[in-house]
C-alpha cells in the first residue's frame, strides 16, 4: 500500500489577500530612510529611566499591549452607547478618555518599535500610522460633540474605532507571527535537560572575554572572571535573538550588541533594557580542568 501520497491542497487554500498585503509590507524598502530618521529621534528623546518603564522591564514583558486596552475599550464602549438613547454625554467622556489613554500607550508604543528590525519596523510604522489616524479621528468625533454635532461625532467615532481596528489587526500581526516583544530566550527552559552538562575545558575561556559554546544543544555565552569564577547565560538574547557573545562586558553584566538590553552576568537579570525578560542563567563548577554547566530554573532564583 501506496503510504505517501500526496493530497492536493483545497481550492481557496493559500496565504490570501489579507496576509499577502501584510507580507509586501513587511518586505516593502521604501519607508527605510523614513524608519532610520524617526528611529533615531526616538532614541534620542532623553527619558531615562522612564524608557525602561515604558518597555515594559519591571512588569516582565511589554507594556503597549496592556496599555492599548484602555483607548480600545473606552472607543468601543462609547460606540455601543452611541446605539441607546440618552447616552451622549456618557458617550462624548469615554471618547475623551480613550484620547488621553492614548498618549501613554503610543509613548510606550513608539519606544518598543524604535528597537525592532527592519521587518517589524515596517509593519509598525504602518499600525502606528493607522493608530494616529484612529486617534485623529476620534479628536474630531470629541469636539463635533462638544459642540453638538452629535450625527458627526458618531460618524467619525465609527470611522476612528474602523481604523484603530485595523491597526490593532497588525500589532497582532506584529505580536504574534512577527514575535516582536515575544521571550526570544524561552525555549531554554525546555531544551536543556536537567542535571550538570560539560561546557568545555578551562583553558578554552580566556580571562575577561565572551566565549561561545554549547550546553545540551544550546548556545551559551560563557565568561571566566578574574577570580576564577565562570558564568555562563544563553546565549540568544531574550529581546530579539541577539548574539550576547558578540556583545560588551559591562560592570559585571553582558550588553547585546544589536538594542543594548545589559543582563547581569551572576544570574541573567535584565537590568536595562529593551529586554523585558531576564536572560537564561547557569551555574557551573569545574571539575578535573572541564567546566559544567547546569541551568538554573526561574523558580530557583526567586
């Protein structure tokens, strides 16, 4: 019996006009320069420790998908009550207070794209666009209510919650097949086996350089201090799969060389960001000039 034949795939099967219009943006050069000039000026806006805050660091992971709950709900709210009678005071204060959410989630929105690559930029800058236009729109909807245009206030808020929808689509898009603000380091936790695994000699870890090397299949970054000590963190960073062996020693941590995010070298923990999430840490020992190496499990370092 014939066991591998194939199955011609269904009529209509395929990515489709939504995903193909996605996928041309995502490859799309033209917008580049435009990325470059605005990626720049967001960094250099001097927020300090804020910056870190609006990443996301001391919640675990990226705040704009939490933030953009608010103006969502608040829009889509208002539209619902636009339906009943008697609603347009209620109606005309949840608009308003979707706009002033708005200003927090784009802040943390806008700091988050600044770090992405090419691909997700581009999508990015195309759901930021309908965003704005979104925001935009219900400004307009807020003061035709204000002066009681009540049909036109209606009217743009549908038109503002149709665009917002559509930019919400693509930070799913972003989100979810594109992995931006996604733990690039999680699969760590699953991939290494438990118990001691050998790294390699001692010898092969120069004092004060980051080294690349394996631990059960995964890359590692390892590091042999002065005092002999040697740490040894996964190697992807949990922000964006960058190589931390290519990156700096800092103070005692390890800094990604493609967005910066600097994990503490003792036990992975992010301590600047963009990382929202602490690197894969190991403990180690050496025994007979080889070096081994265990992962240590989150629950282990609480």
């Amino acid at each position: 019996m014939d066991t591998h034949r194939t199955h011609p795939a269904p009529a209509g099967t395929g990515p489709g006009p939504l995903l193909t219009a996605v996928a041309r943006i995502e490859h799309a050069p033209q917008a580049d320069a435009l990325i470059d000039m605005v990626r720049k000026a967001v960094r250099a806006v001097p927020l300090g420790p804020v910056r870190d805050v609006l990443h996301g660091r001391p919640f675990g992971h990226p705040a704009h998908p939490a933030l953009v709950q608010v103006p969502i709900g608040t829009w889509l709210s208002a539209a619902l009550l636009d339906l009943l009678p008697g609603q347009r005071r209620a109606a005309h204060v949840l608009v308003g207070a979707g706009l002033a959410a708005a200003a927090p989630a784009a802040a943390a929105g806008w700091a988050d794209w600044a770090e992405l690559p090419p691909e997700q930029a581009r999508t990015g800058l195309v759901h930021a666009l309908a965003n704005t236009a979104g925001v935009v729109l219900y400004a307009g909807s807020f003061l035709a209510r204000a002066r009681g245009r009540t049909a036109r206030g209606k009217a743009l808020g549908l038109a503002g919650l149709a665009v917002v929808g559509a930019g919400g689509a693509l930070g799913g898009h972003l989100a979810f097949r594109q992995a931006a603000g996604a733990n690039h380091a999680e699969d760590v936790d699953h991939r290494v086996g438990a118990g001691w695994h050998p790294v390699g000699l001692v010898s092969d870890f120069p004092v004060g350089r980051v080294v690349r090397a394996t631990v059960d299949g995964v890359d590692v970054a390892v590091v042999r201090e002065s005092g002999g000590t040697v740490r040894v963190l996964a190697e992807r960073c949990s922000h964006m799969g960058g190589p931390l062996a290519e990156g700096e020693l800092v103070d005692g941590c390890l800094r990604c060389p493609w967005h910066g995010s600097l994990f503490r070298l003792s036990d992975g923990w992010n301590v600047e960001g963009p990382a929202t999430a602490p690197q894969p840490a190991f403990d180690t020992r050496v025994t007979d000039g080889h070096v081994e190496a265990r992962l240590r499990r989150f629950h282990e370092v609480l």
